[in-house]
C-alpha cells in the first residue's frame, strides 16, 4: 500500500505527544523556524509546554492534527498510533527506539514492531528508532535537537537512516541550500524511497540525496528513479557497506539488510541514482545539480592563475570519467586577444594575473575559454580568510565570472582547492551571482563526472529481477551444471562423466587431446584435480591415478584461447541477481578486473562491461593478434541469463570460470550451480 505523506511532511498543524526535553525541543524548533500552524502539546498532567497550552489526551485536542511526534516510551508508542489512526491523522513520527533494531538484545523487538503497524493501519508513521524530519520550507520541524539550517524557498531534500549524520549534514557551511533533512529510522513501514518519492512531489525540491545503509524494497527503490526521471530530478546517494564491520553495523542500527557492495553499485547504476564516496562529495554532487542540473557531457575547460592550480586540476581527473578538451581555434584566437602573447593557452588554463582586477579583460577571457563545446567551465579560486586578511580584491572574478557564464551560456564553477577557503556568506554571493561554488578540487571533479554521468544516463527496458526466498541449496555436479545451462544455449565441451573402472574404455571415444576432471573436489584446481592437454591413453590413466577420483570427467580440450572470463550470478536478497563479467581463470582473484550489472541485462549492456574490462584490448586483438569472438561472448552471457530467470525462484548462484573465448566460440570449460528445492 501505497500511503499518502504530504500532509505529514507539509503539514498545517502539529502535535507533540510526549514530554520531555526532546517533545519540548520539537516545539520550540517549530516556533524558531516560523512555523505558522498551531501547535497541541499532549501531556496527561502538564497545564504547558514550550509556552504552549497542553491538552491531556488525543481526544482534548481541538482538530485532527496533520503531523504528530510521538515521543513516549516504545510500548506507550503503540497506544498512541493506535489513537491517532482512528482519529484520521495525517501521519507520525515514532521517535522510541527498542523493535526490531533491538530483536537480539531484548528478544520481542519483532513483536512490537509487528504490533506497531497493526496500530498505524492506513495512517503513515516514520520510524520507529528515528528523529523525524526538517521542512525547511515551510518551518515545520518534527525534529527533537539541534540542527544548523534556515528556512529557504528552494533546494536539496536529504534522506539518511541515520539520525546523527541527518543532524551533521544540517550543520554543513557549503552554501547548500536544504529543503527537507528526513531520517527513516526501521522503516517498518514507510521506507527511504516512499519518504523520497514524497519529497521529490515537492516542486521546491531540485534534486536528492540519501545517505544509505539498506536498500529494503528493490520495486520501491524503482519507483523512487522513475519518478525522479519524470520530474526531470537527480539523485545521488551515499550508499553504507563496503568493509565487513559497516555491514554488520548496518544491521545493527537499524536491522536493514546492507547486500553486497558490488550489487549496490549495480543497482544504483542501473536506476540512473549516481553514487558518491563521502558526505563532502556528497554535498557538492548535489550544490552542482541544484544549481547546474546533469551536465550535457563530460567536457569542461579549468581556468587559474596559477599553474599549480592547473597542474591539480588536470591531475584530479585522471581515473574519473571527465575530459578536459583541447582549446580550439575559435577559443586560441579570443584568449590570445583578451591575454596577450604571454600565456601559454591550454586546458587547464593559467591565465596568469596580468588581467587581474580588469573586469573587462578577465570577462572576454573567461568568456573566450566557456565558449564552444564545454558543458562546464571552472574557475580556481581561493579567497582570503576575512578575519585577518581582505578579500575585496576577489570581488573582481565573481563579477568577470558571471558576465562570462551569462555571455557564453554555459554554466561556471568556483573550486576552492580548500574548503575553508571559501566560506559560506561567499558561496552565497557566488550563487546569487548566478555561478557554482564547489569546495575541494577532488570533490568538485567528483561532482562534475556524477553530474556528466547522469546527464547520460538511459533509463532500464525491464524491471529488475527480484530474487527467490532464502533456502537450503545444494551444488550440482560440473557435468549437472554444463547440461543445465547447455539446455539454454551455453556453448559447453564434448564430454563424457565414467566412472573410474570405466575411465580408459570411454576415452577411446573422445578424440585427443583431452581433460581430465575429478570429480568430488570443491576447488579442483588447488587440489590437483584438473590435467590438461592429455595426448594419449597413458597420460590420461597417469592423471586419473594421482587425482585418485571415484569418478571423472572426459573432455575435449579447448585450444586457440585468446582469452579467459569468469561469468557469474550471484543471489543478493538485497539487490537483486548480480551478474559478474571478469578476467578468469586461476588469477581472477588477483586480477580483480570485473564489472557488475544486476539482471536482466541486454547485449548493448554486455558488451558495454566487457569494454569496462581493464583486458578489453585482450578481447578485441591486441599487438596483431587475433581477436575473440565477441558474439559468441555475448550469446554465452545471454545464456546465463536465460537460466537465471527461468530459475529466480530457487538460484543462489551460477559461475563459470574458465569461459574460454577464441576467435570463433566461447566455450565454459567449467561450471557451477547452486540451487535449492523448487517450492
């Protein structure tokens, strides 16, 4: 079900149930920010709260409130949704903690969450274990702390599960103006995506931003991406759980299950939500798409007064998927005009000061680098502390800066190279002059290739393929295993499984030379229970004596490799089917050179993976060599995938490894399925 948040998240009265420095903090939060609907304190034995008269039940009030912050002890919690429910309130906020966060410690933590959604029935609630939210917007704070914005007409809504970093984000001095600052706590029964499916309906919201530990419900995460796209709004998250110990905290906190990080990555890919690495760069991936929007492509020009400074920004974007063109000869000749025969002219660019504090001049060479095919142009620039310098002097490039954006029509950044050396009133005067403050040059090309990438961004043909339930699986033999997946395409070798005493007559059968295969052994390879390129009879009983197996595998050999892949599907409850393309064999561990999608996937999709291999040159022909088949790839991918979804319901995981791709066939040499029980 579907519920319906605005008049919890916009609402035109509120009531505070509870008592306490945290209920009176919510009312005073309201009254700071100007809220200016009333307020119903609900206390059974206070006369006041705040200022405010309070009423001694839910049935004393004198309206139905819109938004209501329940701050009472978990199991009172329970009796107070239930009371509101049914008196047609627009929603709550359950700021107790003790459900299922706290299953293991207090053991009926399921039970009272499970009892908390039967109380809410129809009516929305947030929570439990969170504090609620902020709408700047409107001045309406169900929020029992501290936090450091101010009201705005128009900004960024921000999501976190948890409470802390909501609070630490309100306190940022970047010049980002918030909208909203929400917290999900359980999600027991509103999640992250609904709480952002609700903001976005909010036409002062720009873009969003969500600091995630679990993705919860995969249909809902694809929801929130659509509506983003048919708003024309981005988003951009910080996704919680690449080490072990962030997992494991993940469940802890807020008992969300966190999925592996490669199918986070993945899945957040494939929904258009671009993903950051740190609350800074997330913070100013949103400043630049609040301000800019997704950037047209990937080509911007740098401008500074120094060549340290260019020297920073070219380096900055090695590794990033961001380019900075070569000036052309419509730009050489305006930069030439407005910068004299001095200045070597590139880009980066070191404009050097001659120009300095020559509005004019600054402006016809600002303008002359921002013309032509750029999406954004930056400008380096560092102000003065102003507690013991002057930054007066620095007036200049806000003014030649916005003359140059408004002349050429594409936008312009100011980077800092240190955050404090841009503060806050200045990232102020920089927008009001229409331009993009961005402090930190790595996190300012961070932004910039997120804001490039989601400008390109296509959205997914098919929904994603959601995984079965959990269950007890076994692994199917290799020759199982091939003969399934054979069964939809995937090209396998000529085999034969025997038995041990019936090894050297079936293998008058085969044509030489051979493989030889153990079976019983989990990793063959370390066990010594592969021989390859068997080139008679007598090699083939000599392997098959030392492997001492009860029973064998008989193969063709596969000859004429270019190349060796690892195909796989793993189950990842969290985010879906995750299919894995990477450099196989013995050294895929070392190797580490993959890329993931989450299922299903088209050939486009593929083959755009195996261009992302750091072996692509490998696959295409490298040094006169000949190529591998890449069709053939594809198809055997392809194959995989068809298995997958015929068996969604009961996979765990399929690989194959070695894939061995000649110029003319992609052959799994070796296969893996584990499964379990059909229900």
């Amino acid at each position: 079900m579907t519920r319906d948040l605005s008049r919890l998240i916009r609402p035109k009265s509120i009531a505070v149930i509870g008592g306490g420095v945290w209920c009176a903090s919510v009312i005073e939060q309201c009254q700071r920010m100007g809220f200016d609907g009333p307020i119903w304190p609900v206390h059974p034995k206070r006369a006041e709260m705040a200022g405010l008269q309070a009423y001694p039940a839910l049935a004393d009030l004198p309206g139905v409130p819109d938004a209501c912050f329940i701050g009472v002890n978990r199991t009172a919690t329970i009796d107070v949704v239930h009371g509101l429910s049914a008196m047609g309130a627009g929603g709550a906020v359950c700021f107790a903690s003790g459900f299922r966060e706290a299953q293991a410690e207090t053991g009926d933590g399921d039970a009272l969450q499970d009892r908390l959604l039967d109380a809410a029935g129809e009516m929305a609630i947030i929570g439990p274990n969170c504090y609620g939210f902020i709408n700047y917007l409107d001045g309406a704070l169900l929020w029992p702390d501290q936090h450091g914005g101010e009201r705005c007409d128009r900004g960024v809504a921000l999501i976190t599960q948890s409470s802390n970093i909501a609070i630490n984000l309100t306190m940022q001095a970047r010049g980002l103006p918030l909208a909203y600052v929400a917290t999900a706590g359980n999600q027991a029964q509103t999640g992250l995506a609904e709480i952002g499916q609700a903001l976005l309906e909010d036409d002062r919201v720009s873009a969003l931003g969500l600091h995630i530990e679990g993705i919860g419900d995969l249909r809902a995460f694809e929801a929130l991406a659509e509506s983003a796209r048919a708003k024309g709004k981005s988003i951009v998250a910080l996704k919680a759980g690449k080490s072990p110990q962030a997992r494991a905290a993940t469940v802890s906190h807020t008992a969300s299950l966190a999925g592996s990080d490669a199918g986070a990555q993945a899945l957040l890919k494939r929904l258009g939500i671009a993903q950051v690495e740190s609350l800074p760069k997330l913070i100013e991936t949103l400043k630049l798409l609040h301000l800019a929007g997704p950037l047209p492509s990937n080509r911007i020009v740098s401008m500074s007064c120094s060549g340290g400074e260019a020297s920073l920004m070219a380096d900055a974007a090695v590794g990033r998927d961001v380019t900075f063109p070569a000036i052309s000869e419509v730009q050489r000749c305006a930069l030439r005009a407005a910068l004299g025969p001095m200045v070597a002219l590139a880009n980066p660019l070191d404009y050097h000061t001659f120009i300095w504090d020559d509005v004019p001049a600054m402006t016809k060479a600002f303008t002359a680098a921002l013309t032509g095919d750029i999406a954004l142009g930056c400008l380096v620039v560092d102000f003065p502390r102003t507690d013991r310098c002057s930054d007066t002097a620095w007036d200049c490039t806000i003014a030649a800066g916005a003359a140059a954006s408004r002349a050429s029509g594409t936008p312009l950044a100011f980077v800092a190279t240190l955050p404090e050396n841009l503060s806050e009133a200045t990232a102020r005067r920089i927008i009001d002059a229409g331009l993009v403050p961005l402090l930190g040059i790595e996190e300012a090309m961070s932004a910039i290739e997120v804001a490039a990438a989601l400008g390109r961004h296509h959205a997914p043909d098919l929904p994603v393929l959601l995984p079965g339930e959990d269950r007890p699986a076994a692994v199917l033999s290799e020759a199982a295993s091939k003969a399934a997946l054979a069964a939809h395409g995937l090209t396998v070798p000529q085999s034969q499984r025997v038995e041990a005493a019936n090894l050297r007559t079936s293998a008058r059968s085969m044509p030489l030379p051979l493989v030889l295969k153990g079976e019983g052994f989990a990793h063959k390879t370390e066990a010594g229970a592969v021989a390859l390129n068997l080139v008679s009879p007598e090699a083939m009983m000599e392997a098959a004596e030392r492997m001492n197996a009860p029973a064998y595998l008989l193969e063709e050999m596969i000859t004429g490799a270019i190349a060796e892949l690892l195909i796989g599907v793993v189950r990842d409850p969290a985010h879906g089917f995750v299919l894995t393309i990477a450099a196989g064999g013995v050294l895929t561990e070392i190797l580490k050179d993959s890329a993931s999608m989450i299922l299903p996937v088209s050939e486009a999709d593929i083959a755009e993976a195996l261009d992302r291999l750091r072996i692509a040159p490998l696959l295409a022909g490298y040094r006169g060599q000949p190529g591998a088949d890449r069709t053939a790839i594809v198809s055997a991918v392809m194959a995989v995938q068809d298995y997958a979804i015929q068996n969604a319901d009961a996979l765990q995981e399929v690989e194959i490894n070695p894939l061995i791709c000649t110029p003319t066939r992609a052959v799994a040499a070796d296969a893996l399925i584990r499964t379990g029980e059909m229900t």
